[in-house]
C-alpha cells in the first residue's frame, strides 16, 4: 500500500481508523515521511478497550503509552514529527468541519471519523487516505470521493504463498545416489528454502521418485523416512502429510507450520507426534495444546462451571483428537477418558492462549491450532514464550478466518510462514488432500 502510493514522491496524510491501530499498535511508525492523523473519535474508541484483559486491550494501552511519549516531544494539536521524517497529530471534530451528504444518517463514531476525513480532504492537506480494515468504511469514504485503503502493512501475496513442497526433474542417477547414500549435494543455483521438501522426479521414468528436503546448511537434499511404523496410531496418508510427520519429529526444527483444508489432519499429526515425543521419546517435558478463544482474549467467566468444564466447549477438537488417538474402552464409556491420567501427571496442558502472555515455555511441545484467527501483533506474543528447547507447532486453515482484523493474505499463521521460509529452525508443509471423509474433502472444495 504504502509503496504504490508514493511512488510518485508526493507526501500523504494517512488518516487511520481505530481497527488499524488495535490491530497493529506499531502501525504509527511504518509511514516513513508521510503525515499520520488520528481522529479524536478514535482516541475516544481506543479508550473503551483500555481496560480489556484481552490482546485487544493490550494493544489498546501499548498505543494510548506511545501516544502520551510523543506527547512529550511537542504538540499532538498541531503534529510531532517521527523518525521517519513524517509528522503524527491528533484532529479534533468541530463545527467548521465538512458535514456528510444526506443518507449518511446519524452521526455515529464511524460517521464522525469519516466527517474528519472528508474536511482534510477538502481543505489543504495534499492527498488524504482513510486506512481502516472495515469494509464498508472504504466503501462509505470512496462514495464520498475519498481515497481508502486497507491496512496492508503485515498482508503476504495469496499468489506468492509458500507451501513448502516443489517438484524437480533430475537424471536417474541422482536418485539412485539419494537412496543409496541417504542425501545428494544440490546445486546452489537452485535458490530452495530451508527445510523445504522436493519431490524428485526422473527424466527417464516419471514413475521413479524421491522424496527430500533441503538442509540449507549442508546445501544438500536428505532423504525424507517413510515412519512406516505410525506415529501413537497415525499413518500418513499421501505425501505431504509424509512431510509433516519429518518436520514434527525433528528436535532441530523448533517451529513447524502447517495449513490447509479442513480435515487434512493438520491438528491430529500434531498431537500424535506431541505425544510420541512427550510420552514415549521423553525429549520434552509435556505436551501444551492451546487455541484461541476467539476473540482472543475472551472472558471464561461467563460460562459456567470451573476452569475445565469453562474450556470444553472451545477444546472439545483437541480432545476429540486426544480420544481418537488414546482408543475408546467400551468398558470405561461414561466414565473419565483414556487420556485422562496423562493430564492428571502433567504430560499434557490444556489451555487457552489468554493467558500466555508473560510465560515463559522451556523444553515443551507446544500446538497452536486454529493460528489463522492471530493477528502477526499475537503471533510473535505466542513465539516469543518458547524457552530453550520448546517447539512450537501452529496449524490453521487460511481460509476459515473468524477474527474480523485478519484475512487469508494478513493473519498471523501466514505472516510466520513467509517470515519464516528461509529460517533454518523452521518448516513448512500445505496439505492439499482431506482425509477425514470423502464427504467432509467434497465440502470443503466444493462449499
């Protein structure tokens, strides 16, 4: 956004809306030299959020402190300049200020916002930009002959989205090197990410295949295992979920990210190698399976019951997970479940991202399932816990997105996996085929 418009070296005034700054709280810095104005109906909106005990409310007093330290540089009336040579002032609604055509209706905090809008784009103010993350907010400021642009500051190319795995054509004889020496040296030319999965593939016999990934450090393909052993159960079941299953056992990955459709089984490898790992392998000292309770932050105090029985509703997919992986016993139906005992000692957490902030993680498998409804802002909160020795596993679905501040290109799931793409501590994988059910892959396709 901000590239294309200043490309032609004219200042912008940037007029942001209350979801831009609870969404990103540093986005008063990322304007370089061009003006920032925040309305005072914004200020009043980040007001009410101040006492949240959410991410939101977090975001909300990170901007109101930043906004009060530029205060003691000089004047928020008449602007502060930033670092990057632009200026931030706060503008006040008043009576000279432009009016809204008729159909506007009343002057709610929206109206108000895009009444300040409009008067800086009638009086000298040089080109003027309404940035807001609401959609009719855009589409209210152009009907009033007002530019309005999402904020994309954290936005990554749909058509440039890393999934982890590309096909290579290569002569017969580097295949047969792979299986027999376990890895070939890859050509440096062929810019491949860190840990990024080929699929080999011969020119003389399309049938004749090898499964690697790239170790950048070694600038060599290795050969990818089969785990025809299962993982507490689990096989994989079409090769991307082989790739999964690499880079959830691997202790030198300590972040693995994993999107695709519903019912690919993004959370059930996770889990299943959590508990291999926790269980079994003893390599980390217990297993912590987390999602956000959208929106993040909400208050369990609301429902009813204790800690446990308040956070079913919202883990009962982790549990669902858990008891398919643990077995059902037809003796023990309506009793505790299988895993039970495994709480009970500590191997496995469960609990809700609300309260990670300030914890501090070591040697633990930790799972973020549903990481697409995260801002990047909540995102780096999360990894930003692991201690020495943790893993962190985040899995989503892009394109099943319940927080309104984030979309498919600006959610925290695919912020990381852009971010992280060339990261030798990181892995990727997409996972393309459903297995749940033939009916639940058609669903997902089709609806």
């Amino acid at each position: 956004m901000l590239e294309s418009l200043a490309s032609d070296g004219q200042t912008r005034t940037f007029v942001l809306d209350t979801n831009v700054l609870l969404y990103d709280p540093n986005c008063l810095f990322v304007f370089h030299e061009h003006h920032v104005v925040i309305p005072i109906t914004v200020i009043e909106e980040v007001d009410t959020f101040k006492k949240d005990l959410s991410e939101t409310g977090r975001n909300a007093r990170y901007v109101s402190r930043k906004l009060d330290q530029l205060r003691a540089q000089g004047s928020l009336s008449d602007g502060v300049v930033l670092d990057g040579g632009g200026t931030l002032r706060i503008a006040l609604a008043g009576d000279g200020q432009a009016r809204l055509p008729h159909g506007f209706g009343k002057l709610s905090n929206d109206n108000l916002i895009l009444q300040t809008v409009l008067h800086l784009h009638n009086s000298d103010e040089g080109k003027v930009v309404l940035v807001t993350r609401d959609t009719n907010m855009r589409i209210k400021a152009d009907a009033l002959g007002v530019s309005a642009e999402d904020y994309e500051n954290a936005h990554i190319s749909l058509d440039e989205a890393y999934q982890g795995v590309i096909e290579r054509t290569v002569e017969t004889a580097v295949i047969d090197q792979i299986y027999n020496k376990g890895a070939v040296t890859w050509d440096e030319t062929d810019r491949l990410h860190a840990n990024q999965f080929v699929m080999l593939i011969s020119e003389e016999n399309t049938r004749q295949t090898a499964m690697c990934r790239y170790d950048a450090g070694k600038k060599e393909l290795r050969l990818v295992g089969r785990h025809k052993e299962g993982v507490w159960g689990i096989f994989a079941r079409n090769k991307e979920q082989l790739f999964a299953l690499d880079l959830l056992l691997d202790d030198s990955i300590s972040l693995v990210t994993i999107d695709g459709m519903a019912g690919t089984g993004k959370t059930l490898l996770a889990i299943a190698c959590g508990l291999k790992k926790v269980a079994d392998d003893r390599a980390f000292r217990r297993l912590v399976v987390s999602r956000p309770i959208f929106p993040l932050g909400r208050d369990l105090g609301y429902l009813p019951g204790d800690l446990s029985e308040k956070l079913n509703p919202w883990m009962k997919p982790i549990f669902d997970n858990l008891e398919l992986l643990m077995g059902e016993d037809e003796e023990k139906r309506g009793g505790p479940p299988r895993y039970q005992p495994l709480l009970d000692q500590g191997l496995i957490e469960i609990e809700p991202l609300t309260y990670i902030r300030g914890r501090s993680m070591p040697r633990q498998y930790f799972i973020v399932d549903e990481a697409q409804n995260l801002t990047p802002h909540e995102v780096k909160t999360v990894l930003t816990r692991a201690g020495e020795g943790t893993k962190v596993i985040l899995t989503g679905d892009p394109n099943q997105i319940d927080n309104p501040y984030v979309d498919a290109t600006s959610n925290g799931l695919t912020y990381v996996v852009e971010r992280f793409k060339n990261s030798p501590l990181a892995g990727h994988v997409t996972l393309r085929k459903g297995e749940r059910s033939e009916l639940a892959e058609q669903a997902a396709k089709l609806l």
